[in-house]
C-alpha cells in the first residue's frame, strides 16, 4: 500500500541531456552549445531514460567547459522513477551558469512519499526545477525540491492527500477509504506528517500545506502566478540565493548585482524560457539571456 496523492499515468519516462557551456562566455548571443553525439539507452520496465553525452575536445569550447544536465520528468512519480533518478543524479561537483542540473515537470502526481525523496535527492543536487506542462499533487513535493524553483501560472494544482494500493510504477489498482481504514488512516496521517516536515526543510511557507488540506481529492485546485510564489513554488532557496548573488557579483557584464535583482530575473525565466523547454540549448541560452536581462 502506498500513498498516492493524486490520478497518474501509467507510465513514466526521463530523459537526461548533457550539454557542455563555456562557464565564462561573455556573451550569449554569441555563444555555441553542442549538443553531443555520443548516447546511451537503458529502460526500466515503464520508465525509460535516455542518455546524452557530450564529446570531449570540442574546438568551440574552452578547456574549462563544463556540463549542463538536463532532466526531464514526465508521468507518474512512483519508486520506480525515484530508483532511476538515484542511478542518474549525483550530487554535482561544479555549478555552471546558468546551473547543473536543470529539471523540467509534467506530471500530474504519483506516489507523495517517493515525490519527497526525489525532492530531496534534487535539492541534495543543487537543481534549477521548471514545470513545462502540468504540475499537480505529488508533483509539488519534486518543484519543492529545487534550490531554483518556477512555474507558469495556473501550472500548479494542489489538493489533499489520498491513499491507495499501488505499483512501484505508479499504476493504481484501488483507492482506499482512510474513514473506514484503521492502517490507512495512520498511512495518511503519516504522510501530511512528513509534508509539512519536508516543506519545511525546503523553506516552502505552511500556508502550501494549509491551502492543500482545503481541496478534496477529487479535484485539483490551480494556483494562480501570486499563489505560486506566495507559496514558494515559484523562489530561490535562502543559502542558494546567497551564493549565486556573490558569484554573479564578481562577474563583469550585464548579470545580477544583489539579491533582489537575481530573483527578479529568475521568477521571469518560467515565462520568458518555457517556449524552448522542447530544446535543451535554445532554453540553456535563454535562461542565460534572462539572467542577463538582454530582452
């Protein structure tokens, strides 16, 4: 038995691109970002993840390129997409700009307990996480998990938490009444127990937790752009902040200054950027270009 927050797909799939960037390209208009040739495939029963990457020794690049990586997630989130993301995502040793890993949404839930482990898996990782289609119920717990965190609006919904008898792949095979259910109602209790333990960790407001709790499972209440970063789905983490503001600082151009201004230009990359999410580079370039307020 495991705890589902929401109606999910059957199947699941990511798809991880490496793409190699200058980490000091002056300018962006400028700039090339291959995409490599090199690839690996594996799949894992519905899931299936396909591998990208680059080539080394590229004559466009300089020797100190380093690797953007690019996930994204669509379907259920279930254990078994967890146990592929652990295979996938390391913690990375370098943080290039616009960021290392980058991870786009569409997912409309899945199992809540495996959407916090990978929530905290992503932020363990330093991800930058978008939604690109739909991010509802369990899916909320992953865009949390970001140190970067954006959507457009309308893009989020919410509802409570629900239980039912599930796959490891995130296929339902019966809902269970909590009212009636002795173990199901501690299941239940349980999780919204380690929800609002989780938001906390990630510095998401209590008033997410609250808002979910006021919508029934069987509908799914959108959250408008002002709800979106009212709740901290749409942010940066604290220390994270902090970090990227001194690093843009010592930079020489058109990049952020001071806190304000970085996350000003960071809440706009879910509209401005969201157009290219199909293409890895066209997105990597604009979300630079954002950075740079060059619009």
């Amino acid at each position: 038995m495991r705890l589902i927050s929401s109606l999910s797909a059957i199947t699941a799939s990511i798809a991880v691109i490496l793409l190699s960037v200058s980490a000091h390209a002056a300018d962006i208009a400028s700039e090339t970002i291959p995409v490599a040739t090199n690839k690996v495939k594996s799949s894992v029963t519905s899931n299936t993840l396909t591998l990208t990457e680059s080539t080394k020794g590229n004559d466009q690049l300089s020797h100190n390129s380093q690797q953007v990586k690019i996930v994204q997630i669509k379907g259920a989130i279930s254990r078994k997409l967890l146990a592929i993301l652990r295979h996938t995502i390391t913690q990375s040793e370098s943080d290039p700009i616009p960021a290392g890993l980058i991870i786009f949404l569409d997912s409309k839930g899945g199992d809540g307990m495996a959407a916090i482990d990978i929530g905290r898996l992503l932020r363990k990782a330093n991800a930058h996480v978008f939604v690109t289609g739909e991010c509802s119920s369990a899916c909320i717990l992953v865009l949390a998990g970001g140190v970067v965190r954006g959507a457009p609006t309308f893009s989020v919904g919410i509802h409570q938490a629900r239980v039912t008898l599930s796959s490891d792949t995130g296929v339902i095979k019966k809902e269970v009444d909590a009212s009636e259910d002795p173990v199901a109602k501690a299941l239940l209790q349980k999780f919204d127990q380690s929800a609002k333990i989780y938001f906390s960790e990630m510095e998401i407001p209590p008033d997410l937790f609250a808002a979910m709790q006021l919508h029934p499972t069987k509908g799914v209440y959108r959250l408008s752009s002002q709800e979106i970063s009212a709740y901290g789905l749409n942010g940066i983490e604290e220390s994270y902040l902090k970090q990227r503001t001194q690093l843009y600082a010592q930079r020489p151009g058109r990049w952020p200054k001071d806190e304000d201004e970085l996350t000003r230009r960071t809440a706009k990359v879910s509209t401005e950027c969201m157009p290219h999410d199909a293409n890895p580079v066209e997105f990597t370039k604009c979300y630079r270009r954002v950075l740079q307020d060059i619009y």
